[in-house]
C-alpha cells in the first residue's frame, strides 16, 4: 500500500509535469502556425460547449448572471486543458513509465517527463526531458539502462541552460554502424582547422582544431588507432598542413609512400632535433604575433593576409618512446629533453597552429606524463579494457560500448561514438 507522502509527491510530480505541457502547449502555439491554428480551434469548440450548456434562458436575470459567471469559469478551467493536449508528446507517459522500470529515477522517486520530440531524418529523433534531480553525469552513467527504456541509441546527451531540461539525439537499434572507405572528397579543404575522424550515429564527427587542439588516441592493439591516425594525418596534409611523424615500430605502419608527404622520424636524436624546430618555430611566430597585436594563427591571417601552415606531430606509440626501462643515464636526458619539448608544444602550440596528436596502448603516467596528458584536449579510445578506458577518457565506456570484435569503433570523452573511415595507403 503506498504512504501518503509518496501519495502526495506523485500528485505534486504529474501537477508539475501537467503545467509543463502546458507551458509546452502555449509555446508550440507561439512559434508554430498550425499549433497555434489547432489552440485555436480547440479553444473555439470549448467556448461553443460552454455557449450551449449555459445559454440564457428564461430564466431570471440573477440567475442568468451567475450562469454566465459559470460558463466563464468554465472555460477559463478548459483554456489550459485545450494547451495541454496542444502540448502533450505522445508517448511521454510511456516513457516516463519505462524510466522507473529501469529504476533511472531521482532520489524522490522521479523519472524525466518527456516534453519535446522532434524528427531529424528518418533515423534520429531528438527527445527534451523535463526532470530535477539529474545532473548530466547521470545521464551519462546510465546511458545503457536509458536505450534499453526508449528502445533507442543515444548519440548525444545536452543539458538546457536551466540545468533542468536535458536534450537527447537517439537514433533507432536497425541504424546501425557501417564500414566505410576514405575518399580525398571528404576533405574539409577550405577549414584547414577542421578534421573529420569518422562517422557517428548522426553524421560525421569532427575535430576542431582551433577549440580542440591535441588528441589523445587509445585502444587495445588490433583497435585500428594507427588507421585512425593516418586518416587524420592525411587529411592535414591535404590541408597544407606540415606533419611530423614519430614511428618507433621499424616503419611499418608509415612506409615509403609517406616519406614523399611527411617528416618521417625514426631515431630519439633526430626526433629532439625536429621538436626543437618546432619549438622554434612556436617562439618565432610569437614574436609575429606581438608584432601583429593578435592573438593566435586565424588573427593573424584575418588582419595581415599571411597563410601560416598548421603543424602536426603525431607519434605512433608513446610506449615505444617513452619507456625508459633499462636505460642508461645519457639516453634517460636524452628522453627528458624530448618530453620537456613535447609538453611546451602542448602547452603553448594552439594559438600558433602546432598540434599533437599522440597514440598509444599505455597512456600511464609512467608513459605518458602529466604535464602532457592534462593538454591533450580530445580523448579517443577504440577496444579496450576498462583500466585503459579508464585512463584516457575518465572511464570504462570503452570497455562496456564498444564490442570485442569491432574494429575502428571509437568513443569519446563526451560519449560521443562513431566508426573511423577505412584508409589504407592505396588511397594516397
């Protein structure tokens, strides 16, 4: 038998989601046109109702005051019944009775109110919940239960201003990932800040390298973060962008025809010698900047007219450089200066159009360090182990989301999942 109090909060709960559609109901008429024609109408049909229930009639003239007052009342009473219909979502209810099947409810026992659905295309609808109680970590955390309620996959979570509405792009279980193939079409020509690392339930994904300068690329061997990475580098150079490559695994994985396109570097001397050019080159265009007065690599072309190529240097596995296991004295300096070098590009290079993009199997802080890790501003990770989940994007949803056998699936820091674009060095 259910206490009064929980009596009382489920009352106060659907008072409040009943004055939320109508709030709904009154804005949709406000900012839709046939919303507004369907208000209309229904408010036209209430007064007709009341118009025929308390026509005067002969009847003393008191009396006909007070029916009048009545049918006023009457249809002031309809007036947010008729915006509740307007602004009722089919299936809110349902939903709503889904969530607490799930037990995704507050700590009063509340579950969100659906009060917007809108289509996108014919795969992605766009669900606004109504709810108290939920930060956006929550939803995050519950992801898995959510989709197993709406029967949907939710490719992004956004909060609302008011910190009580939450915004979800869904798209149906049959719309699943497909394996596609890079083509040099895709390339973002005229953003030479702009990357496209594949394609996710909604479209493509996209780095913005002038918000989001290094990454972070993780995931088990096999997870193809080095096809990944390709894409991304070729797509810079495509951009005039100059790339530096760092491949301490024999060349395998960057061969001949990516000498004719790319610095290619396979020895600890000449990788310091390369990053103190870059380091260099990161000084000089301070100075030019100073002399500009602006403040990054767009102000200075927007005000002077003078391209800037974009820098990239990425590095294939940090394990294999950083790992100072059995070394001796002169190589572990030699390491040290190529990771102080390493961390002021990281600090410094995105206003000077100096990007990294660094990959490994083993982002710890024995291989990775601090310094560095904190500047890496996007965090991929592809098939992984909860521990290396963990590690580069804060936790296991690498691990829970992507399947064992899937190859080139990635997820991001925000949650964010998408299937990288197949390329191979035939495509150069």
């Amino acid at each position: 038998m259910t206490n009064p109090s929980n009596s009382d909060l489920n009352a106060r709960t659907n008072l409040r989601n009943f004055f939320r559609t109508v709030a709904s109901g009154f804005h949709g008429a406000a900012t839709n046109p046939r919303k507004r024609k369907a208000l209309v109408a229904l408010l036209l049909l209430a007064a007709l109702l009341c118009a025929m229930v308390y026509w005067p009639r002969n009847i003393p003239a008191a009396l006909n005051t007070i029916m009048f007052i009545f049918a006023l009342m009457t249809f002031l009473f309809l007036v947010p019944l008729c915006a509740a219909v307007i602004g009722y979502v089919p299936g809110a209810l349902e939903m709503q009775q889904d969530f607490v099947r799930v037990g995704f409810v507050n700590h009063a026992g509340e579950s969100p109110y659906l009060i917007k659905k809108k289509r996108i295309d014919k795969n992605v609808i766009e669900l606004t919940f109504y709810c108290i109680g939920f930060p956006l970590h929550t939803w995050v955390d519950e992801q898995l239960a959510i989709e197993s309620a709406l029967n949907l996959l939710i490719a992004s979570v956004h909060e609302g201003k008011d910190c009580r509405t939450f915004t979800l792009r869904c798209v149906r279980p049959g719309h699943a990932y497909e394996i596609l193939k890079w083509s040099d079409l895709f390339v973002l020509r005229n953003c030479d800040n702009l990357i496209i690392v594949g394609r996710g339930l909604t479209g493509d994904v996209i780095i913005d390298l002038n918000k989001t300068p290094h990454i972070l690329l993780g995931g088990n061997s096999g997870s193809g973060k080095t096809l990944l990475l390709r894409c991304i580098l070729w797509q810079g150079i495509q951009q005039s962008d100059i790339v530096y490559i760092a491949d301490f695994k024999g060349g395998v994985d960057f061969g001949r025809l990516w000498h004719r396109f790319a610095h290619i570097i396979t020895e600890e001397r000449s990788l310091l010698e390369q990053l103190n050019q870059l380091v260099a080159i990161l000084e000089e265009r301070k100075k030019l900047f100073l002399d500009a007065d602006v403040s990054n690599i767009n102000d200075y072309f927007a005000k002077t007219g003078c391209f800037l190529n974009r820098y990239i240097f990425a590095c294939d596995e940090l394990g294999e450089l950083f790992d100072k296991s059995g070394a001796d004295k002169e190589r572990k300096e030699l390491l040290s200066q190529i990771e102080a070098r390493i961390a002021t590009i990281a600090r410094q290079g995105r206003a000077f159009g100096i990007h990294l993009i660094l990959a490994t199997q083993r982002p710890d802080a024995n291989i990775l360090p601090g310094q560095i890790r904190d500047n890496l501003t996007v965090r991929i990770c592809g098939r992984a182990n909860s521990i290396l989940s963990t590690i580069v994007i804060g936790d296991g949803r690498a691990a829970e989301q992507i399947p064992f056998d899937a190859q080139g699936r990635f997820i991001m820091e925000d949650g964010t999942i998408f299937q990288s674009y197949y390329f191979d060095d035939s495509l150069i």
